[in-house]
C-alpha cells in the first residue's frame, strides 16, 4: 500500500483482472473497468490473472519518470550476470527520494 501526495491516479483494465485496495475498500475489476484515486488515497494493487492489461494514469504529469527508472533498475541486466536486478522497497525508495514525487510506502 502507498500514496501518492502529487499525484491523482486513473486505472483502466483492458483485459484480465486487477483488484484495486482503496482506502479500506477493495474492487476487482475486469476488462473495460476503471478506478479514480485522488491524491492522499491510500492504495495498492494486485494482478489477478497472468495476461492481464492495465492502464494508469497519472496526473499532473513526470511520475512515469518513477516507472522508467524502477523498471531500468529491476530488470536491467546485473553486470558480470546473465540475470535481471532483484526488486527490493529500499531501492524503490532510493530511486523514489531522487526524483521528488513523495510517494509514501504504507505497509
């Protein structure tokens, strides 16, 4: 669970199945479902099925700053490895602090 304090999100399901937890609230959507989260809500997500498709939206813009360098750093190559990096909260953090969005980690 986390929150984003500058950001609004949008989430569009295109196929499969997410369930979205929102402020104590929980929803599974399916393909064609959508959910608002405004900033300060308190939110996570899981992927329901493996060929699932989603959408987020988010606004203002810069935040897919925070997507492209989490996604460079878990699945870029690890050097002198034929493996991707390991995803860990503390690097998330790392690269979340350098980019100014404020995202607040909740669990």
């Amino acid at each position: 669970m986390h929150r984003h304090t500058l950001e609004d999100e949008l989430f569009l399901v295109a196929a499969g199945a997410v369930e979205v937890r929102a402020d104590g609230e929980v929803s599974t959507l399916e393909a064609g479902g959508t959910v608002y989260l405004p900033r300060g809500s308190a939110h996570g997500y899981l992927v329901l099925e493996p060929d699932t498709e989603f959408f987020v939206v988010t606004t203002p813009g810069g935040f897919e700053r925070f997507f492209e360098k989490v996604s460079s750093a878990i699945f870029a190559p690890v050097v002198g490895s034929n493996r991707a990096g390991v995803w860990s909260r503390d690097r998330v953090r790392e690269i979340e602090a350098g980019l100014g969005t404020n995202l607040q980690w909740l669990d």
